[in-house]
C-alpha cells in the first residue's frame, strides 16, 4: 500500500453533516495546508439556527431509534461495525486528514486511526458492562442507583489530532446511549465528516452523530449555550475552556468536561537510563512538532546527569527533517498555521532576551510549509516566558536541580497540572515523588499514553476539570437516579 498522494487531487466531504445529509459548504473560514501554505478549502460557519437543527436532528434520531433504551449489547454490536469500517477505510481518512492536518500520513494509518479504533472498541464494551449499584440501607427498604444518557451531548474538538479526538468524544457518549452534536476545528474538519460517514454505513442511525463546522464565537458558542444540549465535552486551550464555562452559565447550568492546556515536567535523575530518557524526552516534544497538550515542554534534570542528558537530546532534535504531510517518509510535523508559528517564534524570542540560552533551533526551517526547528532553550528560569507559557511547539526548556525538594517545587506551575514524566531507577523515590506532583498524570520511565484505554486522561489546576477515556468518561456521559423502595 502506498500512502503518499497527490494533494491537489484528493475529493473530502466539505460540507456539514446533519442526519445523513451533507450540506455542502459555501463561503467562509479559509484555509490553508500546514506543509505547503497553499489555499485549499473554505471551512463554513454554522449558523445558532443549523445548530439548532442539528440538535433537533439528533433528538428526533433517539426517539426513533430508541438509541438509549435499547439492549445494550446492540449499541456494543453498532460500534464494533464502526470500528472495523474506520479501519477498513484508514487509508482514505489518513488521506484526508493529513491533507489539511499537521498529522503525517504514514503516522496516522499506524497510530491515529487504529487507535481510534481501538478506543471505540473499548467503550462499546462498556455498554453491557457498567451499570448502577444496591446500596446499603435500612432492612425495611430497597436502595439502589440507577444511570442513564443525558440526551444529546455536543462536544467541540481541537486541530491537533483530529480523529482521535473526535473518538474521545463520540465513543463514550454514544456507548452510554446518548446522541451528539460535533463541531471540529475550523482549520482540521474534514476527516470528522467522513468519520461519521462511515458511522451511517457502519449502521448506527443516522442523526446520532451531526457534525457542524464553524469557529468558536459562532457555532461553538451556539453548541455550549443550546438549551437542549445536555452536557459538554472539549478539548482545546485553557483560554477557550474558560470562554466555555462562562457561556453555559450565562445560559443555564449542564456537567462538562474540559481537558484543557498543560505545560508538562520532565523530571530525571542521575541514577535513570539516560538514552531511554533522553529518547522519551526527545519524542515528547517532536512529536507533532510538538502540538500537543501534554508535550513534555518542562526539563528538569539532576545537576550530574545534564551534560550527557542534553547532548542526546541535541542528537534527536538535530536528525529531524521536513516533509509535507501528504508523503508516507515524513516524521516531523509542520506547523498548523503561520500565526501559530510566528507565536513560537515570539515566545522563543522572548526567552531569549530575557536570559535564555539557545542550544538549537530558535527559528522557522527554510521550507515552503510552516515548519519551526526543534528548540532547546537553557539558562531559563521560572519566570522565562518559555517556562511560564503553553507554546504548543517543538520547544523545550531545560532547568537542573541538585535535591528531591528542588525537583518537585521546579515542576509545580502555577496555572496547569496536565502531566509529568519522571526517570529514576529508584522506585521508592519515584511513587514517592509521584504523590507529590499537582498533575493528572504521571508517566516513570516513559513519557506519552499507551494503547491501555483504561487509564483515564485529565488536568488539575487550569488543565481541566473532569476525565476523558477509562470508565471515567463512559460513566461522565450518564447520570444517575437514586431509588429507595419501601419494602
């Protein structure tokens, strides 16, 4: 199989998709693609008033389907159709993802798209599987608590890892036996039409899933604020999830989940495995180009192990090279726009003057794309700009530290509490740290998710409120009922 493609002559659905309608796009956002700058596409902007169709559309589905009251094991048997067509179909939804996405088309095929898959599996297996509890009362009664789907759940998805995230949302909700309204980035959406495309084809009724395109301020405000929409679920920046939050409550209260910005520590110690660190380090803050939530952006390494730590980490980011998306060789990503990258670029900048040390990098690659040259800042400290802010790109700071104390306080950020890797071949010191780290997740001996869905992902601090994947999520896409029955 050959993945590389000819990306001027690849068709997409551009367009909205409500029920099993495809409502073709007209003027609007434009876009351009990351590895070349070139114009493509207009990316529409719904409307309150499609939203709100799209909301109809997905409450007249549930009634007619009767989605959330049927067997369980049909939602599980719906779903599992959907992921082998996902699949089946991975090398078209690689194509088009990686067309308008900083998502390299080999590297979805292996990773985005089959776990994806993967993950849909895993809450469909919930179905059947989780339910309510007795509970321990008086012997003169029955107690229990029953769940059931909130209705119709919208969800907002970011650019970074379009399918995946789109996953996130979908699998559980409809698990649970719920309908969704979708609104994908503006600059990466039309991989997520055609994955609920193939939901329709995979069987699930038409309508479970709409998908509406558009940008924030229009059509995910109206996702947030709709009245019949009965819990949210986002993923993005920290600033949005708060213009998220202020929106519901200006029109009503609903449960959400937010998994929002991070600015993650990588803490190693002198006794680790400094080429496995150095190499899980490395990955963390390349993958992507580095555009990612959980990038590990933060090095913090014992003063003894800094000089060969850094060394090996140069080596990786010096081997990188360029390449379009749309050519199956490429591992390193661009950047998802040139606004973004001239953001980086300020921020490095910043730090720069403000006492920073550049070891490499430091400046966008002489390519037709938006590519910006992995970047290894020293000499920083807590008040660098390149410390203090989320930069979503391929840049790294490193700090060093001679004590455990030293270690923790330097890892503590004051806004966000996402993740944190940490390297030592002393287990006892490691859970020990582990229990002092204000993050969500904590990575010893590795840095970045594995294919165990059961493990739930989420911020403290500013990082988010609420879990997605494990039960955690399934169970945050249902509410519960307590019943107490006189006996």
């Amino acid at each position: 199989m050959t993945l590389s493609f000819d990306p001027d002559h690849l068709p997409f659905p551009a367009g909205h998709l409500i029920g099993d309608r495809l409502i073709p796009a007209g003027d609007g956002i434009g876009m351009h693609r990351p590895s070349d700058g070139r114009a493509y596409a207009d990316c529409p902007v719904a409307s309150a008033d499609l939203v709100d169709e799209a909301v109809s559309t997905a409450r007249a589905a549930l009634k007619a389907s009767n989605w959330g009251t049927v067997r369980p094991r049909e939602r599980t048997r719906a779903l599992h159709r959907w992921a082998d067509l996902i699949e089946a179909e991975a090398e078209t939804l690689a194509k088009v993802e990686a067309l308008s996405s900083t998502r390299p088309v080999g590297q979805l095929v292996a990773g985005d798209i089959a776990v994806t898959a993967e993950q849909i599996r895993f809450f469909a297996e919930l179905a059947d599987k989780e339910g309510g509890a007795l509970a321990p009362t008086d012997d003169d009664s029955l107690g229990m608590t029953i769940t059931e789907p909130y209705g119709v759940v919208g969800a907002i998805t970011p650019w970074n890892f379009p399918l995946s995230m789109a996953g996130w949302k979908l699998a559980p909700a409809l698990a649970a036996g719920n309908a969704v309204v979708l609104k994908p980035s503006e600059m990466t959406p039309f991989s997520t039409v055609l994955m609920a495309q193939l939901a329709i084809r995979a069987g699930l009724p038409a309508g479970l899933i709409n998908v509406v395109l558009g940008d924030g301020p229009t059509t995910g405000a109206a996702i947030t604020g709709h009245p019949e929409i009965a819990k949210i679920s986002f993923t993005g920046s920290t600033a949005a999830g708060s213009a998220i939050m202020a929106n519901i409550a200006r029109s009503g209260v609903k449960p959400m989940t937010l998994e929002l910005g991070g600015k993650s520590p990588q803490i190693v110690f002198a006794d680790a495995d400094l080429p496995q660190a150095a190499a899980a380090i490395a990955t963390s803050i390349l993958s992507n180009a580095g555009q990612a939530c959980v990038a590990g952006s933060r090095l913090l390494v014992e003063e003894d192990a800094a000089e060969p730590l850094v060394a090996m980490i140069l080596t990786h980011m010096r081997a990188v090279r360029p390449g379009p998306t749309w050519d199956e060789a490429t591992r390193y990503s661009p950047i998802v726009s040139e606004r973004q990258r001239q953001r980086i670029h300020a921020i490095v900048t910043a730090a720069i003057e403000a006492g920073a040390d550049c070891l490499t990098g430091g400046a966008a690659m002489e390519s037709a794309g938006y590519f910006y040259a992995p970047t290894l800042l020293a000499g920083v400290d807590q008040r660098s700009p390149a410390v203090v802010e989320e930069i979503f790109g391929p840049v790294l700071t490193v700090q060093t530290f001679v004590e455990e104390e030293e270690a923790v306080a330097l890892a503590d950020h004051p806004i966000y509490g996402l993740c944190a890797g940490l390297y030592s071949r002393d287990l006892s010191r490691a859970l020990r740290i582990t229990r002092r780290l204000q993050t969500g997740t904590v990575w010893v001996n590795r840095y970045g998710r594995s294919r165990d869905h059961i493990l739930p992902t989420g911020g403290y601090k500013r990082s988010g409120i609420g879990k997605d994947l494990g039960r955690e999520a399934y169970h945050a896409n249902r509410r519960s009922k307590s019943v107490l029955i006189g006996l």
